[in-house]
DNA sequence: ACTTTTGCAATACACTTGCATCGTGAACGA
DNA sequence: TCGTTCACGATGCAAGTGTATTGCAAAAGT
C-alpha cells in the first residue's frame, strides 16, 4: 500500500467542514464544493472519500449523533456516583440541549438534517432508531406508572425545547425553568401518588 | 387597468405549489421551474407574482402561519360555549399537530421552513413573533403559579411532539397520551396544590 | 382608434450543482 | 528498479439555478 492515511480521520475533518457550512448558512448551501472551501482541501479530494453527496450527508450527520452521545455520557459521568435518576435526567436533557456554543452548532446541523431526513426515508431510519433508544433511556428514569407517556413527553418536551432555544425563542434560562418545572411535575406527582 | 385578476389568490395558488413541491421532495427541491411545474404555470408567471425566490418563499410560509391559525380557531369554536381550560389547551394543540394527512403536508412544510428561518434572521423574526403570542395564549390558560414555565413547556412539548410525528417516531395515539399525560400533570397539579 | 397598462410567456445569461474522467506523484511490494 | 496501488488535483460536462430582458396579446381609459 502507498502512503498511509487515516480515512476515518480525514473523513471526519471534511465532516466538520460541511457541519460549520450548514450552520452558517444552511443545508441549502452545502455542496461539494463549498465543503471543500471550508474545509481548505480540493473538491476532488471530497470526491474522493465520499462518493456521493448524500454518503457525505449521511456520514457527517453520524457524526453529529456520535458527539451528542459522547456529550451525554460525560456529562453524565461528571454526575459522580449514584446520582438520583431526577438529577440524572436533566443532566442529559442539558447536555443535549443546545446551549452552550459548540452544542448549539451542533443543533443547527441537527435542525437542518431533520428536515432533509424528513423526506429521505432511509435516512430518517437512523434517527428513528436513535429516539426509540433515548425513550427507552427515559423511560427507565421515570418512577412508576405511565412511564411511556411521560418518557415520551420528556422527550418531546426536549426536542421542543432545542427549537425554541435554535429559534432564539427561548433563553436558556427560560428552556432550562420549563424543563425543571416539567421534572418537578413528573417527579413529584409521582411522588405525591406513592407517598398517599 | 387591462384584466381583472385576483393577484393574492394567484400568489396563493402558487404558494400552494411550492409546498407541496416542499412536502413532497423537501425544500432544497424548490425552484421556480419546479414550482411552476407543480402549479401547471409558466415559470414567467412565478416570476410575474414573486420578483425573487426569497419573495415566494416568505408568502408560502405567511400562509401556512395564517392557515394553521384558521385550523387553532375553527377547532376552537367547534367547541361550543365555555369549554374548560383544559379542554381548550388540548383542542388548540390537536389542532396544530401534524395528525390529519392535511396538517401533516402544512407540517412538513413548517419543518422545512424552520431549517430555512434558521440562517434568514428576518425571517426567524415572523417566527418568534408567532410563538409569543402562542406563550401569551397557553399562559392565559394554565392555572396558578409557574405560568411561564409551565406554558414554555407545553409550547415546547407541543413542536416536539410534532416533530416525532412528522419523523414517524411517534403514533398519533401516542403523541396524544404523552400531551394528555403532560395536561393531567399541568392542570392536575395545580388543583391538588390548590385543593390542599 | 389609439395609447397605456397589465398578465403572462419565452428566452437569454451567468452561475452553480453533482458527478465522471482524466492525469500525476508518491509510496510501497517485488 | 520496476510496477502497482493509492491519494489527490484538475478539468469537463450536462443539468439546473435565480434573475433580467424582451415580446406580445388583451383589456381599459381617453
């Protein structure tokens, strides 16, 4: 073999190129070549390690999937031992709002993949996959009875939150006031329920 | 004045073409030509009613707003005479998700749009005012303390909900028990805090 | 009847798009 | 050292993009 690279690494590298283009300016904008601008690499060398537009598309959006994983985990992680599954909760739903700056580029990309998703049923799969994943997850957290319901307002109530937060609807302190309030309701009405 | 013609059915007619072009194949698909094609029209003629794409694009969306405000107070006045809170929240809210074949196409088409409004930041604007005066409204509703907070996230679990919809991710069975689970929460809360 | 205004079609233009096809240089195995 | 294999750059191409321009028919005012 002549000369040693790391696919995956470069693959990654023009990845991050297409996400910083769709933030700035949209999905609409992303094309080979523009992709290739940011990321200061020829557009035949794209080309080259994605054979096609949507490989690209698909590829960088498991990127993006991989990295908010990654923040979830750390996050959680940073939790220290045996927190409580409330506190834990949010600890996730924070790391995968949009709220800090990278996270938020993160969101814009997610954003705007939804909506090519939305008429790309192939690729919607993966995301269909990865939510019935994190409704497991919640699902898991939440006490006693009603735990799809909940877990799938949760999760609504998550997503929800990210757009209004993208759209500058929200600010972080008001998502993060209603996502409190909402635990505060989901785990305390159990509560109230359990302590009768 | 040579001919009489109606030049905002005209621009409705068009609008109307380009979301289903919007629904059907994304928003990335959206062209003059193929807008026109969809309207059966002449691409001059798009271009006779919309001096720019940014133009059309702005009007389409004004419609689906206003159209879904229609649906809100058609909903709401199919009600009868002082219906409860409750009742009025879950109707309002039914009425915007994408549940019918009807509101699904309007919320592809708000989806797309949200990708778009994300880069346009004088679009974002229409946007913002919209959920405002959505918060005002649900706030007006919610009984007691933490209107705010609890309004946010019931806007919020409301787009969310919509969007796992819209993704497939959720039933319409399921995303109505999760807002009904999340209303009995909200509302339910609130008398027992009360009633205490 | 004549001019003006308007609705609309057609075309032209400068770009951009995704993709295929070359060419080249360099690293390795033989 | 030769040949193969791979990474990458350059170029080309057909299709499609938004927009400007032109042409023309018809309706209205005068």
């Amino acid at each position: 073999m002549p000369k040693k690279v790391d696919r995956h690494e470069r693959r990654t590298l023009i990845a991050d190129a297409l996400m910083r283009v769709a933030a700035r300016q949209g999905v609409e904008a992303v094309s080979l070549r523009h992709v290739a601008a940011e990321a200061g690499v020829s557009a035949g060398m794209v080309q080259h390690y994605f054979r096609t537009k949507d490989e690209m598309m698909a590829f960088a959006m498991a990127v993006v999937r991989e990295r908010t994983q990654v923040r979830v985990t750390d996050a959680i992680a940073r939790l220290g031992d045996d927190p409580s599954p409330r506190l834990l909760l949010r600890t996730m739903i924070a790391a995968v709002l949009p709220l800090t700056e990278e996270s938020c580029a993160d969101g814009r990309v997610a954003l705007a993949f939804l909506a090519y998703a939305a008429v790309r049923p192939e690729v919607a799969a993966g995301m269909r996959e990865d939510t019935g994943q994190m409704l497991d997850a919640v699902a898991g957290l939440i006490p006693a009875h009603g735990r799809e319901e909940y877990a799938a307002g949760v999760l609504a109530l998550m997503e929800g939150l990210g757009i209004h937060l993208l759209g500058g609807h929200y600010t972080a302190e008001q998502a993060l006031a209603a996502l409190d309030a909402h635990l505060d309701l989901v785990f305390g009405s159990a509560e109230g329920a359990a302590g009768r």
